[in-house]
C-alpha cells in the first residue's frame, strides 16, 4: 500500500523528463441516458439495454516535457486540450497509456474550484491551500505574501460569497501561486481581472518560469502562447496533429484556421448564390 | 544533488495517502464545525439541546409503555439515542460527501477519502458535544434520585467511540461510492436506517423481544448499532453499580471484541469498495 522511495537523482534516465505521457488513451461514456441510479440500473439490465458508448476523448497522444521548458496548447474547443492537463494533475485517469510526473505541480485549472462561498477569505486561504496540499505551517508563513498580492487586505474577514469574480480570481491565484511549483499548469484563467492585476500575474508567472519552473498552458490567445512559450502541440479531436517549436505549430495552426474559415466562407457564398438562384427561379 | 533523502510517499489513491492531508482533514471538519454553528443564535449549544429535547419527549411518550423496568429510563433513553444519531448522520452525512464536492474533485487532485472522513470526523465531534445532554440530564436525575449517579467507569466511553467511528467511516466509504453511481442510494438508506432505529431497542429493552426469539437475536447479536449501544449503556447507564460492572466484564468484553470486529470488517470493505472504484467516480459526478 504505501512504501519509503529514495528520491531519485536527477542525473537519472527516469527523471529527464519531468512530464512523460506514454500513449494516453481518455476514454468517457457518451451513452445519451446517463444511468445513475438503481432502478433504471436494473431496469435496463432486465431489458438488455445498458450500453457503453465510447467516446476517446484523448487517443494515443505521447508527450515528453523537459524540466523548464514552456508548453502551449492549441486546438478548438472541444479538441481535448483541457482533458489532456486533467490527465497530467492527475485528476483523470487514463484508460490505457502511462503518465508520469516527476515534480510538484500547481495547477491553475478553473481558478476557485476550491473556495467556499460561505467562509471568509481568511478560512477560505487555509482551506484551499490545504487543498492544494501545502501544510497549515507552510500557509501559515506565507499568509502575509498572499494578502499582500491579492490585495484583499481589507475584506479578509468577510465571507467570500460577496466577492466579486475579480477579487475571486485574485484571491485564488495568489493561493495557487504562492508555492514555487516545478510545474505549472495554467488553463485559460487570465482573462478575468483588471489589466493591473493580469500584468502583476504575467509578471509572477515569468518570474517562475526564470526560475525553472516547467509551464503547461492552454490558451486561445496565439500571442499569449507565443510569448511565453517554447514548445507546442496542436491538438484535434483528441489526436496530436503536430508537436513542436512554438513558432513553427502556431503558424501552422492558424494558417489551418484560416483556411477552414475560408472554406467556409466559400460554402456559405456558394449557399448563397444557390438561394438566389432559387429565388430567381 | 547527490544527497538522497527517505521520504514518506504513500501510494497515489492508497487509504493511507489520505493522512498526507491531515492539514486539509482539519481544515475541513472545522468547516463543517463552524458552517453548523456560526449563524445559529445558540451556537454550539445546539448540540446539546437537540438531544434534550428529543429525550424529553420521547421520554414523557415512552417510559409509561417500557420504561417500567427500566431505571432512569430518560438516560437509558439518551444513551441510544446518542449513539444512533452518532452513526446516522456521519454515515448520512459521508454518502453525500464525494457527489457534493464535485466540482472540487473535477478541477484538482485531492485524495477522495478525505471527504467521507471528514464528515465522520466532524459528525464525532458533534457527538462529543451531545455528550454534554448526558452529564446534564445525569446529574438532574442524581439530584432528584439523591444519589450519585456517575462513576469513574463513565470514563470508559472512548472504547466505545471508536468502534463507533471505525464502523461510520467503513460504511460511510460504502455509500458514498455507491451515491456517486446510483443517485437513489440515499432514499434507499434513509428507509433502511428508520428500520434499523426501531431495531437497535433505544426506547425499549431488548428483552421485551424474548417472545420472537429469532428477533432478539437479530437486535442483539447482529445488529451492530445495538452491540454499541449496549456497551455503552453498560459504560454509562449501568456504570454506576460498579461491582455489576466488574461482574458483567466479560460480557462487555465480547461486545467489546465482536464490536470492533464489526467495525474493522466495515472500515476493510469500506476501504476496498472506495479505493476500487476511486477513478472512475470523475466520470459520473
């Protein structure tokens, strides 16, 4: 069940990369009713209805990241981006394939997942830094740093349900961040915030990835990709389309974006002229 | 980096992973601790005064029907019924704890047993608090009676309390995992646990079942709610006649060993249960 490991040095073969993804394979039930509870259960059992639609929401994808480097992530919605980082902060387990992860990783997926509304921002700090698995001792000497960042010096003890989502995301972020995390991995979150604050994240964020700090960072801002990081991989549906220097996958992604807007641009002018022509008719 | 260092790394998932986060079990009981308390006007005082209540009334209803043969039935009475409400709202309250925290559990790994522990944690607890109930209503009865009615063997109920705990936690695992794939769990269980409060003898003696022998023996020997109650009545209510204590011992020593067997069977099925199915849980919450 449990056992003492050596920590292994790093000049090991195993720790060269700090993410190794080996052929993960995400497999979800797409089945339309969603059977979850008894009697449907056994209903369905009776009438040989229960069935398993598959749904490969991540397929064969290997992903090999070296300490320090920068990954971006692209794709459009739904091409399995978010599921992929899911997989890497071990939240979802693969059905087939092996990951491993070889450092402390913050994650910043959906900032606020773990803030209670119902307590202060005082609670609220010692409650989802535990969750993020930092002891009560180390929370306790970073406090001052976290108020300090997410400015809510003067709403500490007011519970958090009146915040605003700004002050939200402030105050998550400051938690999530606190830690020096050798891996970082960030979806989508700095949308929220005044410019002030976002420049003061970007600002934390570079200051981490300086220090060796290995960024994963699912984005739909290109720019914001190509500034910060070094590498990329361009997913769809669930597959690597391309992996490789930041430079060379975003180009090639947005000239493929550009190129599915123009066929459909092309389709819906052809439509058009069709719906004249009926008209004419 | 040459130097190597012994460090304590529980398997990812293992039940003993959980205690890596005993800063975030704490954190959470003291949630719920202070989630219960905060608003109410009475504050923690509820805890004791819930009890009471109930007591009073079941009190006034009862003891004309059973309470007969039964000396100072209301701590007769209490001792059930704190015990009960001891296992039923933790093991309530965990079924409902891995569903409630989905969102969580979507967004960052956590170990998925602390949630039902918590709940039992914080449930304990609340029963530590209604423990205060007891000492009024005991030291009511001992001024009215004009004898003492405590005894340094009252001290014994940590025995009790932990098997109590073990068992919550073992099927508090079970049920939670089960309410994650089969939402009707709960209503289920809600039928089960009114049938198991009239058969766990709280507001009647066990031996007024002596006419349907098969019966008696269900409530006394299988039940485990009943062979801690019994223990604990044995503790509190009986404590006092400490020579009948020490006469009785090795009765309560077989409660006491099939008790705990009870509770680290349900804590070993619990376990196994919920560490099985622990990863798919994200796919149906």
């Amino acid at each position: 069940m449990f056992g003492f490991v050596r920590d292994i040095p790093a000049k090991n073969k195993k720790s060269k990369y700090i993410v190794d993804l080996d052929n993960v394979t995400v497999r979800f039930n797409k089945a339309s009713e969603n059977v979850d509870n008894l009697k449907e259960y056994f209903v369905k059992m009776i009438h040989h209805e229960l069935m398993f639609q598959e749904f490969l929401a991540l397929q064969d994808i290997t992903l090999k990241i070296k300490p320090g480097e920068a990954w971006g992530f692209v794709g459009t919605n739904g091409a399995g981006k978010s599921t992929l980082l899911k997989v890497i902060s071990k939240i979802l387990k693969p059905y087939k394939g092996t990951v491993s992860v070889n450092g402390t990783i913050a994650s910043l997926i959906e900032l606020g997942a773990g803030i209670d509304p119902q307590l202060t921002a005082r609670e609220n700090i010692f409650l989802n830094g535990t969750i993020l698995g930092y002891s009560k001792k180390f929370i306790e000497s970073k406090f001052d740093d976290i108020v300090s960042f997410s400015e809510l010096d003067e709403f500490l003890d007011s519970p958090v349900k009146n915040f605003s989502s700004g002050m939200k995301t402030r105050l998550s972020f400051s938690i999530a961040t606190v830690m020096e995390p050798e891996i970082l991995i960030v979806d989508e979150i700095l949308a929220v915030g005044d410019a002030l604050f976002r420049k003061k994240c970007m600002d934390r964020m570079n200051h981490m990835l300086s220090g060796g700090t290995t960024l994963l960072l699912v984005s739909h801002n290109i720019s914001d990709i190509q500034r910060l990081c070094t590498k990329a991989m361009w997913i769809n549906r669930g597959k690597t389309v391309m992996t490789g220097e930041v430079s060379e996958v975003c180009t090639a992604y947005q000239e493929n974006i550009a190129a599915l807007k123009e066929k459909e641009r092309i389709e819906r002018e052809k439509k058009k002229q069709l719906d004249a022509g009926k008209k004419a008719q | 980096m040459t130097k190597t260092k012994l460090r304590f790394m529980p398997k990812e998932g293992s039940f003993i992973e959980a205690f890596k986060y005993h800063d975030l079990l704490s954190q959470l009981v003291s949630r719920d601790l202070k989630l219960k308390y905060r608003r109410s006007f009475l504050g923690y005082l509820w805890s004791i005064l819930n009890p009471l209540l109930v007591m009073t009334v079941m009190t006034i209803v009862f003891s004309t029907m059973f309470g007969r043969n039964l000396p100072n039935f209301p701590i007769y009475l209490l001792c059930g019924r704190i015990i009960f409400e001891f296992i039923n709202t933790s093991t309530g309250k965990a079924l409902g704890s891995i569903t409630d925290n989905a969102v969580l559990l979507k967004k960052t790994y956590v170990s998925k047993f602390m949630f039902p522990l918590a709940k039992v944690t914080s449930s304990m607890i609340d029963f530590v608090f209604s423990m205060g109930a007891l000492i009024i209503v005991m030291a009511f009865l001992s001024i009215i009676r004009g004898e003492c009615l405590f005894s340094f063997y009252n001290l014994l109920f940590p025995l009790v309390v932990i098997q109590v705990y073990l068992f919550s936690l073992g099927l508090g695992f079970l049920l939670a995992e089960l309410h994650v794939f089969f939402r009707d769990i709960r209503y289920i269980y809600n039928a089960i646990t009114v049938a198991w409060l009239y058969l766990s003898a709280i507001f009647y003696d066990a031996n007024m079942l002596k006419a349907v022998p098969w019966v008696q023996f269900v409530v006394e020997k299988i039940n485990p709610a009943y062979i801690y109650i019994k223990q604990f009545r044995d503790i509190i209510w009986m404590g006092r006649n400490g020579l009948e204590f020490v006469y009785n011992t090795r009765i309560f020593a077989q409660y006491f060993l099939v008790g705990t067997a009870y509770a680290l069977a349900m804590l070993a099925i619990g376990i196994f249960f919920f560490r099985r199915k622990q990863d798919k849980f994200i796919l149906y919450i």
